[in-house]
C-alpha cells in the first residue's frame, strides 16, 4: 500500500493535473538525460514551445470550464501528430513544450511542425460550440542553439514570441538575435508597469468637430506614453505589447478615470467639451467586474453617464456577438451612449447591427481618405450614412484631413468630423485652449 502512494505521489508531482502530460519538472530531467545520449552519440534534438492565441478570451468569453476542455483536446491532438517516443509537457496556463529526442534534418522538424499545426486549422468542437485557436511556435535544437535543458528552453521560448509576434499559427528557428529581442521584451514590460504607477502615461484628446457650425461635440481620447529616454511614445507602439502581458485592463481603467475627472473640471469651468469617447476593448468586453469600474469612475468623477459614448470595432463585437449584447445592453442601461468604431473594415451583418444597442457609426478613415478621388470609397462613405440614417443613429468621420472631404460629407448628409483637417489629438492644456476658441 506504501508502495502504491509513494507511486501516485511522484505521478502528481511530475505531471500536469489536468491533461496527466509531463510537467515542468519531469521535461527538464527527460531533456536533460536524452541530451546525454545525444552528445555521447554526436546526435542532434530539439525543443519546441507553444502557446495559444487569446487563449484568455476563450476563457472569459466561455468560463473557464470550456477552457480546460480546450487545452485537454489540444493535448490530446498534439500527442496524436508525435512519435511515441517524443514528449510534450505542460507547462502551466496555454503553454506547452515537446522534445524531439532525435531529428537528422531541419526539415524533419518542420515536417512535425506542419502537423501540429493542421491540428489548429480545424474547429475543435464541443457538444454544439465550435472553438477556432490558433498558436506560434519556437524552435530551438541541440547542438547548434544551447547544450543543457534551460538555454534550449529559454531559446525555444524566445523563438515562439517571434512566431507569435508575426502572426498566427506561425513558427520560428531560434537565432541569436532573439535572445536580444526577449530581453528587450522583458525590459519593455518593466518599463511599462512602470510608467502606469508613475506618471509617465498621459491621456491625449481629440476634439470631435460639427463641420457646419465648426462648434465642439465631443472629444475622444488617446494614450501617449511620455518615455523618459525615448520621448513621446505613441499609442500602435506600446498598446498591442500591454494587451499580450494583461495590463491594458489597467492602463484602460486608468485612462477612462483621468478623462473623466477632466472632463468634468471643464465643465465646472463653464466649458463645453461635449461627450467623451472611450474605446471600449474585447477584453475589457469580457472582463466579470467591467461594468463595476465604470459605474465606480462615473461616481468618482461625478460626470453624467448621458456624457458618455463607449467604442467598440465590429470585429471585436463579432468575436462573440451575444456576449456583446448583453454587456453594451447593460452599458446603456447606465444612461450611456454606444458607437461602432471603424465601422466598415468587419464582418457584421445588417441584422447583427439592427440588434444591438448602438446609438453611433463612425466611418472608418481608409473610407474617407480617397473618398474624394476613388467612386467605390465614396459609395461607401455614402452608403454608411445612409445606413446609420435609416437605422436613426448619429454618425461621424474619422481621418477627416482635407476642405474637399469636409464639403463631400456634407453634402451626403454627414456633419460630424474627427481628423487633422480640424486637429491632432491634444494635451489637457492645448485642448482647453482650443475649447475656448471654438
């Protein structure tokens, strides 16, 4: 009986609980001890990383339960595409590593790459759900990129952010550049949570212009992150990083608290800045205490919920329309206003967009930029005002840069602008300025 527990307990602390592969600990020993093999013998192996796309969203989107029975699916369709005498392992979250104890040529790897890989390019199913994921992959071999188990694996591992980094469901060779580009990662994210607690992140705002009268209605807002060696740092450089390491829930909760204390000292100044635009995330979307934080930073701020308007992109939206649904119906039960940005560049239907709650379509600035020299453009441009009419919502055009634009969109009915024709997203104190002279 001593025997049997002592048995099961080294089963426990060597594998994952949920999938039963290897774990962490039990993969280092493999890969070590085949490492002594493969150097007595002048042979070669390999290590790969793998790691889920949005893993997180799955999880927030379908519970955490539906997660699980993700990654044991996955476990199982990866063991299927290995010989039996390669290992995968689990390493914790959406993270996996395999070892090929033995490989003659590259491209034997990427032959078992390519099979991995055709695991994610169908649906895995559940009773009637229907999950699409993707996954990048790092690739780093013995002898050519480490002997010993932890600089293949920290290799392999800074191969898959490449992979990652690059698309989906893609793959990567170690190089020795990567090795830089992990420590350039690690340090980002230092900095970053750094600049959140410290004051270097600054809101910015865009005013949100009526062409007809030239009179403000509102502004939208935008991260700048003011680094201390690399200067003003602008938002496409930093926020797609924040969103891959969790920390855009923060940042977004921080921005949105700070717009909306400003707003509210310029409208106790006697100011008008209008309604304030917030864009609204998939992951803010789907996180359980959302609403909480808003209705929290509306009472902070002492702003009226009528002076807001949430954004959201339909590709966001249409990720998992019905959860959608519910939150933005719950937002505009607060009193709040809604708009679909970019509108346009998704995949939503008519019908999709006749259910939800929207009050607002932004046209997308790619529409408007060639508006004026392109027919197709126009009759979209025209086409979406047309909608936002039929359906009686308000309507705005984003990327507005050029006196022809501004009269074009008047004349197909559309009086609401944002662009440089007008401005450039502002500091607190340019803005004001600009306020008091409009």
């Amino acid at each position: 009986m001593k025997k049997l527990t002592t048995s099961s307990t080294k089963h426990q602390a060597q594998h994952d609980a949920l999938t039963q592969l290897p774990n962490r600990l039990l993969f280092v020993d493999r890969v070590e001890h085949t490492l002594s093999i493969r150097k007595r013998l002048h042979q070669k192996l390999a290590v790969l990383f793998l790691d889920l796309d949005r893993f997180k969203e799955v999880n927030d989107s379908f519970g955490h339960e539906m997660g699980d029975k993700l990654i044991q699916k996955v476990a199982i369709e990866i063991r299927h595409q290995l010989r039996d005498e390669d290992t995968i392992a689990r390493f914790g979250g959406d993270e996996f590593a395999i070892l090929i104890h033995q490989y003659h040529h590259p491209h034997d790897l990427i032959i078992v790459v390519e099979k991995i890989l055709s695991v994610f390019r169908q649906a895995f199913i559940f009773d009637e759900i229907q999950l699409f994921s993707t996954c990048g992959i790092g690739i780093a071999t013995f002898p050519e990129n480490g002997a010993d188990a932890s600089t293949l694996m920290k290799n392999a591992d800074a191969a898959m952010y490449k992979a990652k980094k690059n698309g989906q469901n893609r793959y990567e060779f170690y190089n020795h550049d990567m090795t830089k580009q992990a420590y350039e990662r690690v340090n980002l994210e230092r900095e970053l949570r750094y600049a959140l607690t410290h004051n270097e992140l600054e809101v910015y705002y865009q005013p949100q212009i009526d062409m007809s009268t030239q009179k403000v209605l509102g502004l939208e807002i935008l991260m700048r992150w003011n680094h201390p060696q690399r200067g003003l740092i602008s938002p496409d450089q930093f926020i797609p990083f924040a969103e891959e390491i969790g920390l855009i829930v923060e940042m977004d909760r921080w921005a949105m608290e700070v717009a909306m204390k400003q707003v509210y000292r310029w409208q106790q100044q006697g100011l008008r800045p209008g309604k304030l635009s917030l864009n609204l995330s998939l992951i803010q979307l789907n996180q359980v205490d959302f609403l909480a934080s808003v209705q929290h930073a509306i009472a902070q701020s002492l702003m009226v919920p009528q002076d807001l308007i949430f954004e959201i992109t339909e590709t966001q939206i249409m990720r998992n329309p019905e959860q959608a649904t519910r939150t933005l119906t719950h937002l505009k039960e607060l009193g709040l206003s809604l708009a679909i940005d970019d509108f346009g560049t998704g995949h939503s239907s008519l019908s999709y967009l006749k259910n939800f709650p929207i009050d607002k379509l932004k046209i997308d600035q790619s529409f408007v930029h060639d508006m004026t020299t392109d027919k197709d453009d126009a009759n979209l441009v025209k086409a979406i005002i047309n909608i936002a009419k039929s359906l009686e919502m308000d309507v705005i055009a984003e990327g507005v840069e050029t006196q022809d634009q501004v009269e074009m969109l008047i004349n197909y009915g559309c009086y609401e602008a944002q662009g440089f024709y007008y401005s450039k997203p502002l500091t607190k104190t340019d803005f004001e300025v600009f306020l008091k002279s409009h």
